[in-house]
C-alpha cells in the first residue's frame, strides 16, 4: 500500500502536513504527536524581521470552526533559521516554511534567506485576511498575485508553493494567475474572512474586529474550491479547510488534492494530524485501495 | 514535566454556588505532573465546540491521581460540563502552564472570584511547606470555596455586597485588615491583577499574577493567548508572553495587560 | 418595548422573517408555527413559469450546516398568485415575495406580475448558486447588478429588496451597485458555494455537484459581510445567514442589520422562527433595551 | 392528522442485528395520530449534525402511546441514537408522510432490508382488518424482524447468500414460491422497488412503493426530497411529487425514480 506523493519534486511519505500558523514550529507539538509520522510540518508564518501581531482577543469559537486574528506574530528570519529549522531536521518528515510578508521585496528577502537552509519547500502567504499591510492584497487581485508569484519564483532555490485565499469572487482565475507565474503548487483555503459580535458586551470578540473562519465548519467551501481548482490549473494542490478525520483527507484528495493540511481540529485533540494519517490508511485498507494516487480527483 | 492527553473519568460533581461547580476526576498522569497554578485543557463532546476550555486546578491530589477543577459557567462549554456525573468520561490535556513558583516568604494569596480556586492547592502546598499564608478572597456577593481555605491559614474577605468581610475589593482588605507578608500569589479578573500589580511595584514586593486570555491550542504554538512583556520574550523574539505557555503565572514587572 | 421595525416604509412587528427556500410559502409550517407571530413571512423564489429544479439528491448535511441544490424548483407565478398569495393573507404579517429568474426579462415579468398583488416587498434573488442559466451571473458582476436592480425597479410597485451573493471578493462593491441602481433594501448573505463528496461511494453528495451551504457554520462570514455592507451604503438590511437564537439575531443587528432571516434552523426546529422572536424580546428584558432599533449597528 | 413536534422518551432500546436496533419511544401525541408507512424526524443532540433523520415506524401502539423505529446505524446521527437507553429524551416530530392507503385485497408485503421496519405495523393492521397477508422479506444475509410478522401471514424469505429462503432478490422469492395477490405494499432500496414496480405494471395490479430521498424539513416545504411524477403535481405545478409530503408511499404507476 503506497501512501507517498510527490509535490513539485518533494516526495512526502504521507499525504498529511499541518496548516501554517497551527502548528509552531512544531516544538510544542513534538511533546504529543511524532512528527516523523507526517509527510511534512509546515511552520507558521515567518517574516523577515520579527512582527509582534495583533492586539487580544485574538481568537473566537464559533460554531463547528473559529476565527482568529493573531496576526502573523513571528519572531523573524534570524531566530526562525537558527532554531525552528535546527529543531525541525531531527525529525524524518519535509520542511515547509510558510512565508509572509508587508511587501514584495519582505517576502524576496525571506525566500532568499531560505535558499541555503535545508528546508524542503516554501509556501507564500498572500492571503492571511488579518494584516492589513500586505498578505490579503496579494491575495485577492490576480495581477498582483502573479507578480509577488514571479518574484518569489526569480529568487526560490525551494520548490513554491502559493497559499490561495477564499475571499474571492472566483478562485480559479487566482490558480490560474498562480500558475501561470511560475508557482510549483497551490494550497487552499486560507480562511474566510469573519465577524463575531459577543453580544453580551456589545464589543466584537476578537480585537481586529474581522478574523478568519476556519474549522469543519467550512469544509464544502474548501472541497469546491480545491475541485474547481483542480479542473484549472495542472499544478499540484495541497487542500485543506476543515480536516479532521481520514475521511475529511479522502474527500479533499478526491477533489483533486495531491495532500492535505490539518489545521483547526489539532486544537481539538492534538493527536489530530496523525489519525489523519492513519485514516487515509484505514480508509485504503478497506477499499483496497493500492495506491493513495490512485483517488486523486477520482469523482 | 510531560502533558498528557487523556480520558479522565468523572469521580463527582456538586454545585458548590450559583452556577459554580467542582468536578472532581481521576487524570493520574496528569495529577502526577500537575503544580498549583497550572491548568488543564477540558473539551467539549459536542462537535459544534471545538475549542477546549482551560480551567485552573484547585486540588491536586497525586496519591489518588485525581483533580479537581472548580468553575463557574461562562456558555455553553462549560454548561455541559456541569451537567456531567460520575461515572462519565472528559478529555482532558494537562498539566498546562508553568504554575507559581512557590517561596519560602510569608506569603498573601488573593484570590478573586473564579480566581480563587487555583490558590486553594497553592495554600495546602505552600501550608505543608512551613510558610506563614494569608488568603484574601474577592467576591461579588455569594462565598464559595471560602471554608476550605481555613486549614492553611488565615482568611480574610471582601465582597462588592459587604456581606462578606471588607465592602470593596481585595485591596480594600489588604488595607483595611493591614496584611503584610514577603510576596503575593494572585489570580483573578483583569482590574484586581492590574491594582495588585500596582500595589506590589509601589511596595517592592514579589507579586505572582495568573493572567487570564481566551486561548486555542494551550500548548504555546497557535499565539492565540498572549500578553505584553516589558522585556522582549526569549521565544517569540516580540514583546509577547505566551499565556497558555510561559504563564499563566508571572511576576508583576514583567507583564502589561 | 418595542420590537418593530421599518423596512422601506414597510413596519414589521418584529425583525424576523425566514429565509426563502426554507419555508415554501408558509403553508407547511403553518400547522408547526403560528405565523403571526413573524414580522414577514419570505416565500421560496418565484419566476414567471413553473421550473422543475435539479435532480436529487438536492441537499447534504455536512458540519454545522447543510448544502442545498434544489435549484429553485417552482409552481411559476400563476399558482402561486392564485394559492399562495391568499394563503398568506390570512395572517397578520407581511408577505415579501422572493423572485427568480433566468434572464432580466423573466425578473421584470414576475415583478410586473406582482404589483397588483397584495404583497408588501419584492427580495429578488440574484444570488442563488445552484441554478447555471442566470441568478448567480447577476449576483456576481456589480455592473450586470446595476442594471438588474434598475429593470425591476423601473416596474415594481412593491420596495425592492436585492438578495446579495457572498460568493464575491468584496460584497460592499455589489451592495453600493444596487443602492446606486435604487434597491430599497438588502438581504444577505445568500448560501456559500460548497461542496460534499461521499468517499464510500466516491460521488457528489448533490447531484448538482456544487450546492449552497448554509446554517450556524457560516454565521461568521454573514456577520462580517452585514457588517461592511451597513458601513458602506444606507438601505437597510436583512442580516441572514446561521441564525438559530435569539442572540444571533441580536448579533446581525449588532453588526448592522434592520431585521434578519432564519433559515436552516427551521429544518433543526420548526419552531426556531418564532423562538428567534422571543429570543430577541428576552434580550431586550435581560438588557433593559426598549427599542430594538438602538441596538443597531451598536458595535 | 395534526404533526407535533416534542420530546419523546425513550423506553427501551436493544440491537436486534448487526447494526440494527429497535427503539421504543413514549410519544403519545404521535402514537395517536400516526398510520403504517409514515416516518418520524428525529434529531440528533450534537450540534454539527443540525438535520433530522427520517426514520420509519415500525410499530405503533395508540393505547401505549408509543411508537418503535427499526432503524439501521449508517452514519454518526443514526450512531448517536444508538447509544440512547432508556429514560433518555430525544426530539421528534411527527407523524409525517401519507403511510399506506390500505386495501381489502389479498395482500403481498414486501420488505427489503431496512425497508422491512414499515411492513410489521402494515401486516399487523392489515391482518387485524381480515386482510389474508403474504409477506416477502428480502435480506443481505443476517436476518432481523423477521419472527414478528410470523403471527400476521406467511413470510417467505430472499437472501443474497441463500441462507434465508430464495437465493435472490424478493422478486426471486415471488416467482420461486408462486406467490400473488391483488396489492403489492413495499419498503426497499431502489433496485427493488424498480423491479416490483415493473411487475406491478406488467400484471396490471396495485403496487405501493415507499420511496427514500436525502430529506431536509420533513415537512413537504423545502423540496429537497422529490422524485419525478408521470402527471403534473397538483400542488408543485411541475411534474415532481414530495416525498416527505405526498409520499412516501406512491401507486407505481404515478412515480418515476
């Protein structure tokens, strides 16, 4: 039974990462789960000089998901690179380096930067809804889009991997722009862009007043962005919105996706992205199902 | 100090004041780990809630394996918590947070309102340890847990009714009732631990504050609960603390909230 | 206390009305809730001749919410002025008559139609993302929005409410195009796009493939969607989208909302319209408001 | 034939298969009201799962004022009733669909699967009316319900591994054993229902059919759950008929699915 795909050249043993900004840099999660049993850990947010985020309350339950607001607080390149990629390569499992960044020439730098540092791939965040200088703008204009696509790609010594937002009008026209920049693969969704009003204290629930939606909640959003993307563009997709159980994986690779993220639900239980990984297993052994390339984009 | 997540089982529950409950459950590897001020994640067993619920220790008991978490209910989380019997099951991940750091001085724990159950294991341990302890307890108007407080020290109160000790705050007791001691243990609402913070800078003396942030995963990765540091932070490499991680416990002057 | 409020000139005794698609014209659900006890009563799309819908299976349950793909399925505007219009009559409440159509010729038809008719307001459904031939194409482009809006409005004889599509980059463009095109109001949000994929069976859960998602899962994105829209134009809005209690009604009116819709709920509880109501009254009284209309956009 | 939307409680609950399991409930608002062939929603307590699930009556006791579903466990709703006991409440609505319009004829029930619940209500009021009844049970393989229809007519028996009568389908069954009468009632997948359907129409006898789609309301409002009519509906003004409303019992002849 063969669970491994290969990404923009990477081969990952499994099908399973962690969506950024979840996860760490795993050191934190390292005490629960092993991080050897995931085909890849993709880091949290990492820009080129240390962002200290939004103000509190910076996350929300909401029905079936939550929306959050942090803000891509990160502590820089220089004690990134020193000690999370360090930490991150005792483990046997691919290195993805989520990227973000204000302007085009803060994510140059960043991609840059990385270039000599033994990780795997890097995936650019130009969708974060909650940062008001950059990510979402990028994200959300195809042209601007291509452009940051092309200038990441002119420096990348990494295989590029571009994070798509959901807040738009039609996705594939972001895929296509995406691709046709140069981008290795695409994953998607970042969340949507959500509210919550705590109406006992008549004040919003997070502090950036907006965060963004994620969870179970909007999984069919995902599924159908991650299927109609996958009729788009040839490019490989790495899904996610919403997983929580080999199943949830099953249907995003059925929609097309080559692997999955796992995000919202390790707040859940944290054991989350490994019985994903084991579910896709479970699933395959009562399919008979060979080859976990074999139900890519199947329906 | 390892975290573990596990199946605790539900040994009782009461309702131990309007709306507040203690729950006592058998988590033996996490009682085994667990210190005063420390935390545990509970979780929901409904799929809409999916986020956990951190709620403080009150008791730790390491030769039966079992905590117990007193709590007041906030929604529907903790709602359903309340109604659970012996008998069944919660998830639970713990111990979380870094707890106080006990000392050897005479020592003032005030606690306030749904603040006020994590000094109960702190009174027991730091009373056991030989140091003199002081408890002032806040309370809106209804007592609970107060009782309990007794063994280990002596107790003074305040209440917003006057009902119960100094009308006022906690400080109004501190002042009132002139307690004095080497360092304070604290956890409660924002606007005490804001006016202890004060008073323990002003005084010169240790002040050990519980700070208090909605929070997600209660393992320090997702950034979720943090606070300001005065210093930049070691970890994050910003003028953040992580509640759930490098708290909920810390020192007066290190903290902005 | 009052609860009442103005929408367009039209007073509701109270904020709520149900979403169309949910409540059929009321007959139904007549025999569960009293329906006078709604401030409006919104009936499922109406277009000029009786439309057959898509095939089935039209809806999925997925976390917190469902997809629909019904496709608009109605017994045209002749039975309805004949059966359902008197129906609704009996009742002490308004009567706002959803239309559909596939070309703008179809929408000015039934709203012609309906102007001798004892209904109070017209929702024209743009928005619905199950039907290909037009609702959608309209819902999703300002300027074919625009023009849309300002067919209807040079025929109606009722206040025009325009039902916007949150499947959009940014609704406040849309809202502004049918303010300027003289939409006397605005509903939203209309269903997400999303989709189900059965992994047993390795098919779409919808034979449409794509359908609307819709309930508690999306209450974020439709707070957040009311909220920019209340703060970018000055008709006044129905908030809809997840509402299930009493507060998150309070919540839409928070954000900006004259009155609100409840939809999905109903299929969890066919009295939730009503206990909306009261939930809303109960707030009040916990609360000490005495107009609901000072709770408007208080956040 | 008010429906009423309430509590009910659960009386008693047990598996009767692999997977199969019989719940009886106090509902007496429904029990009064209710006929052969009509469903119940019931909903489940979890959040995430907010839409009813359409469940058959098995059995009705108007005196008792209790109701009995047969239902099969097929996803985590039907999951979550399963593991319901006795005294626990659970929301239900009800009674709603048209049921079987019965008939004086010699009569074939002929359930397949989880289709068989409907026909032991139908059996046991048909029988009661002096109606001779024929009952054709069609299984995968383990067998459930069947010994109950036993005191209400003859019972034949199809199963796919031939353990059970007829190696086959029910219409395997019919054919083998000879059986006929003037009224075919059935419950089955589709596959089934297609066929008997088809032998109906070639024999020229009465065939009712208890149709299934994906339902949301359960109330004949949302017109999630139709299937094409032959003639135009009366009420939908296009050839489709609601199931949950119109149905979900239909003469052969009238529906294409």
């Amino acid at each position: 039974m063969n669970t491994a795909v290969t990404i923009a050249g990477v081969t990952w043993k499994n099908p399973v990462t962690v969506a950024s900004g979840t996860f760490g840099s795993g050191a934190e999660y390292s005490e629960l789960v092993d991080l050897n049993q995931l085909g890849a850990v993709t880091t949290k947010g990492v820009a080129n000089i240390p962002w200290q985020g939004n103000p509190t309350p910076r996350i929300a339950e909401t029905y079936g998901g939550m929306i959050n607001a942090v803000g891509l607080q990160n502590p820089g390149i220089d004690v990134f690179a020193k000690r999370d990629i360090p930490f991150l390569k005792q483990y046997d499992t691919n290195i993805i380096v989520n990227v973000c960044g204000k302007s085009t020439a803060d994510y140059v730098e960043v991609v840059e930067r990385l270039g000599d540092e033994p990780v795997d791939m890097l995936e650019i965040n130009v969708s974060c809804p909650n940062v008001k200088e950059g990510g979402i703008a990028f994200g959300q204009d195809p042209k601007a889009l291509f452009e940051i696509t092309k200038a990441v790609k002119a420096v990348a010594k990494q295989p590029i991997i571009m994070k798509l937002s959901p807040n738009v009008t039609d996705i594939t026209e972001m895929a296509k722009a995406a691709e046709a920049a140069g981008a290795d693969a695409l994953s998607l969704i970042n969340t949507l862009t959500g509210m919550k009003i705590d109406v006992h204290r008549r004040t919003f629930a997070v502090a950036n007043k907006t965060g963004g939606l994620s969870g179970p909640a909007i999984k069919p959003v995902a599924v159908r962005m991650v299927y109609q993307v996958a009729h788009a563009v040839q490019v490989p997709i790495i899904g996610m919105g919403g997983i929580a159980t080999g199943e949830d994986a099953i249907e995003f690779i059925m929609a097309g996706a080559t692997a999955v993220s796992v995000g919202t639900a390790t707040f859940h239980d944290p054991m989350t992205p490994v019985k994903v990984a084991q579910g896709i297993e479970e699933y395959m052994k009562r399919y008979g199902v060979e080859d976990i390339n074999e139900l890519r984009g199947c329906v | 100090m390892a975290t573990t997540k596990m199946t605790a089982t539900i040994i009782h529950q009461e309702p131990i004041g309007t709306g507040v409950f203690s729950m006592l459950v058998e988590a033996k590897a996490i009682a085994e780990q667990a210190k005063p001020g420390q935390f545990v994640n509970l979780y929901s067993k409904d799929g809409s809630r999916l986020l956990p619920r951190p709620i403080s220790l009150c008791e730790i008991d390491k030769e039966a394996g079992t905590l117990r978490m007193v709590y007041r209910v906030a929604g529907k989380g903790t709602e359903e918590f309340s109604q659970m019997h012996a008998g069944d099951k919660i998830e639970i991940l713990g111990p979380l947070g870094n707890g106080f750091a006990m000392k050897d001085g005479k020592a003032i724990l005030i606690g306030g309102g749904i603040g006020i159950p994590p000094m109960l294991q702190l009174a027991k341990e730091l009373s056991k340890n030989g140091v003199e302890v002081q408890v002032v307890l806040g309370y809106r108007d209804e007592t609970f847990l107060d009782e309990e407080f007794a063994p280990f020290g002596k107790v003074y109160y305040a209440s917003e009714d006057g009902n119960h000790g100094v009308k006022g705050t906690v400080m109004d007791a501190i002042r009132e009732y002139g307690i004095t001691g080497d360092i304070i243990y604290t956890c409660g609402p924002t606007p005490m631990l804001r006016a202890i913070q004060t008073y323990a800078l002003e005084q010169g003396i240790e002040a050990q504050l519980s700070l208090e942030e909605k929070m997600a995963c209660g393992i320090g990765a997702c950034l979720a609960c943090v606070c300001k540091s005065k210093e930049k932070d070691h970890h994050t490499n910003v003028n953040n603390k992580r509640i759930c991680k490098d708290g909920p416990v810390f020192l007066a002057g290190e903290v902005e909230f």
